[in-house]
C-alpha cells in the first residue's frame, strides 16, 4: 500500500490499496479531505513484534506532517500497529507535543511552513539528543537524502510510500534505541472457549479440540462476534470468499461439525436463531 501526497486539495485515492493485500496495514479510505479523513484499518499482520516501553506500555509515536490527512492515515495505521500516536500538523506544534508527550520515535516531514523539518529536527534534538527521528519527505533526490541525514536525522523515507516499509524502519530505530519487542498472543476468548489465532490451538475449559481449517475459520468468525446473529450467507462470504447460490447448506454442516466438538456432553453455545442465522454466547450449565 503506498501514501501519496494531496497537499492544499481533496482526494479521494490518498492511499492506493493492492488486491491480495499482504502488507502490515491495509487501509480503505472512506472519505479523505484536506479538513476530514474517515479510514478503516482492514489487514494488520500480527506477526511483527509490538515494541514496548521499559513499564510495559505501548511505544509513543509523534507525527509531525502538515498533510493533516497523511498524518492522520498514517497515524491511525500505526495506532493498529499497536502504538501509542500523537500527530501534529507544524513544527512549532510538534514541539509541543513533544515535550507534553515524550515519544520515543518522531516521523517529521521536512517540508513544512513555517518551522521546517530540519529546525524541527535540531530543537527535537536539543529536548533529547538520542530521540530516533525518521524524515517522511516529497524530495526524492540524492542530496536532500544526505542532506536529511547530516542534519541528524535517522533514516528517510519519500512520499509515496509503502506503509510496510515505514513500519519496518521505525522498527529498526526503536530496536537500535534499545526499545523491547514483545511478541503478543492473539488469542479469541469466548465463555470457557479459547482459540488462539497464531498457533490454531483451539480450547474449551482447558480441553484440547481439533478442528479441520475450515472448521477453525467458521469458529473464528463466531467468535469474533460473540452474542451477534450472522446469516449464512455472511459466514459464506467470510470463510469460503464467494457464494454457494442454493448450496447454503454447507454452513449448516459445518455448524454441526462444530457443535459436535465443542458442545459434546457441555452446554450449548452455538444458537440457531430461526430464519436469522447463528449466535455464539458463552455456555450456560443448566443440568
């Protein structure tokens, strides 16, 4: 996915989405505007590292960017990365953010009105000598690259840019600042029903239950939405990506597959609400 730069108009292709996304962040923008941006965050791949502060709370991460929709973007996809974002809209604003904020990594654009990115740079530099400051610019040269990079800066990036990339060397930055890496669980947990996402393990009251993939992604999907009705043909649309026609029967096998592991001598959590779909709630013992 690569970011392109609206500076002073609307537009309504700030992010230029790939098919068969496979980046850190993809994301679909709704509504973009120099004053408004609406986006969703739809892909976010959970195996990269989430960077913590010594206290164990979440890495804080300055924008600074006069393109407030860009910052904003950016801002809302590293915030799904995991980190703790402010974003500022000039240099003198940044600043203060700074000091309010205490970041542990700034992404500052060096074309700005006013306070540019390089006096930004040498005033951040002043507040904290080792503060990892990555350049987020339009200018593309050699020159400017070095020039960047003399003045103190850590590392470069050029509009447009990928967001996979951004991600990887705030990454690096913070990993040469000394920064923990945490590698977090993502675990569904539903009543005494547990699946955990990245080793498919999938669990009820702390009793192994092995399921087909298919029957781990319809499971997945229940899960994702505790105590929601979904139809057929939004469990059809989810797991197998295209509709059956008349064939929406497929999904009710797989929740008999399912409920024949799960609820096996337990109490019931998957409900069939007639006429509307299937509900997952936690279990209710009534024996």
């Amino acid at each position: 996915m690569c970011f392109t730069s609206g500076r002073g108009r609307a537009s309504r292709s700030a992010v230029a989405p790939q098919s068969g996304c496979g980046f850190t962040g993809c994301i679909q923008v709704l509504l973009c505007t120099p004053d408004r941006v609406d986006a969703t965050i739809t892909h976010v791949n959970h195996d990269d590292p989430v960077f913590v502060r010594p206290d164990g709370s979440a890495t804080r991460v300055l924008v600074v960017d006069d393109e407030v929709v860009l910052a904003e973007l950016l801002g809302a996809a590293l915030r799904h990365h995991g980190w703790d974002v402010h974003t500022a809209s000039t240099g003198w604003e940044g600043l203060d953010v700074a000091r309010e904020f205490d970041p542990d990594v700034v992404v500052l654009d060096i074309q700005m009105p006013g306070l540019d990115g390089m006096e930004t740079l040498d005033r951040l530099r002043k507040m904290d000598p080792r503060l990892p400051v990555l350049f987020l610019t339009a200018r593309d040269s050699v020159s400017d690259r070095v020039l960047g990079l003399r003045a103190g800066a850590d590392d470069y990036v050029t509009k447009p840019f990928d967001l996979d990339e951004v991600i990887a060397r705030l990454d690096a930055l913070l990993r040469r600042a000394g920064m923990s890496a945490l590698n977090v669980r993502h675990v569904l947990s539903v009543g005494d029903l547990e699946l955990d996402e990245d080793s498919h393990d999938v669990t009820r009251g702390g009793e192994a239950i092995q399921l087909t993939n298919t029957e781990f992604e319809v499971l997945r999907y229940l899960m994702e939405n505790p105590n929601v009705v979904l139809s057929k043909g939004q469990i059809l649309d989810r797991v197998w990506s295209y509709d059956f026609g008349g064939q929406a029967n497929i999904v009710e096998l797989y929740i008999s597959y399912l409920r024949r592991k799960i609820e096996a001598d337990r109490p019931t959590m998957i409900h069939t609400v007639r006429g509307a779909g299937y509900m997952l709630r936690p279990g209710e013992d009534t024996r």
